[in-house]
C-alpha cells in the first residue's frame, strides 16, 4: 500500500506543477504578461503543492481504503 500512495503522490504533484506550468505559459504567451489572473491560479496551484493538503488526503483516503477492505472481508 505505501507503494501506491507513493505513486498517487506523484501522480497529484505532477498534476499540479504541469496545470501550474500550463497556465503561466498560457498567460505569458496569449495576454504577454507573466501577471493577471492566470498568475494567480498559478500561485494557488503552488500553495496547494506547498501545503501538507495533498498528503493529508492521501493517508486518509488510504486508511479509508484499508478498513473497507477489511470490513468486505468479514
């Protein structure tokens, strides 16, 4: 199990960097600015990376996961 919540974490934290990443090309090559709302989206794409949220969501979704298990089996 800690494999896959390994991967999860990869996974999420690639989703958030590239949407980031997507957005500031976006708005640096359409509207020619690196500010604007684009860049606010961004920044809070990054805090959300920054902050312990996506792991907090993972061991509880994994723990979660765990006693379903546990209770289908019985």
């Amino acid at each position: 199990m800690h494999k896959k919540n390994a991967i999860w974490v990869i996974y999420i934290y690639s989703l958030l960097l590239v949407l980031s990443g997507i957005s500031m090309i976006y708005n640096y090559l359409i509207n020619n600015q690196l500010g604007g709302d684009e860049y606010s989206f961004s920044r809070w794409l990054m805090g959300i990376a920054q902050s312990p949220l996506v792991a907090f969501f993972i061991i509880a979704s994994g723990k979660l996961y765990n006693k379903f298990q546990i209770e289908q089996q019985h």
